[in-house]
C-alpha cells in the first residue's frame, strides 16, 4: 500500500510541476494506483477488530465521503488563491492538498497500520 501511495504521490509532483500531457497523464495513471489502494486500505483498517469488525467496516464506508468533499476544498483552494490572472498556477497549487493525503496514506501502509494494540 505504502508504494502504490508513494506512486500515486510522485503522480502528483509532476501534476503540480508539469504541463500539458504530462500532467494529464499522470492525473489518469494516479486512477490506476487508486483501485488498488481501497482495497488495501479497506483490509488493513478492519484487520484485528474482532467483534468490532461490523462496526469499523461501516464506519469506513461512510468514509468515503472525504472523496466528495476533498474536490470541493481543492476547488475552494483554486478559487482563493486563484484570483488575478494566476489561476493555473492555482491550479497546479492545489494539487498539493491531495498529495498530503497520499502522504499520510504512505505513512498508514508503512507503519500505521501496524501501531494497533491487542489490548
């Protein structure tokens, strides 16, 4: 998980550093470490849950609300800082917002996983 992450964050770098077909492409190919990453994210949460497991995969579904509002705080960003001509460069600004979330998704599949006490 922690690489696909890793992948889908270097994806990222070259959006808010690149132009034109690179930075559309590397927007189509983050898709591609994406399927994987739910995957892994869904089985490494819900792991060691035990009769808690019902509760924690529901939770996590419900989650997946991050994935509508994280767009509209990028947007809101694009539209803050975007003002006087800078808008593309606001553009490609915003981008760093997702990025922090694939970096703590880096750090979740390397080591946060496994913090979890048996307690």
């Amino acid at each position: 998980m922690a690489l696909f992450a890793m992948a889908a964050a270097l994806l990222l770098l070259a959006v808010v550093l690149g132009n034109g077909s690179v930075a559309l492409w590397s927007i189509i190919a983050i898709g591609l470490f994406n399927s994987i990453l739910w995957s892994n994210i869904f089985t490494l949460s819900i792991a060691g849950l035990g009769s808690d497991t019902a509760q924690g995969s529901s939770l996590l579904v419900m989650m997946i609300l991050g994935g509508a509002l994280l767009p509209w705080a990028q947007g809101a960003l694009i539209d803050a800082f975007g003002s006087g001509g800078s808008e593309s460069r606001a553009f490609h600004l915003s981008f760093l917002l997702p990025l922090l979330c694939y970096a703590y998704l880096v750090w979740y599949g390397w080591r946060g996983s496994s913090l979890r006490s048996n307690a």
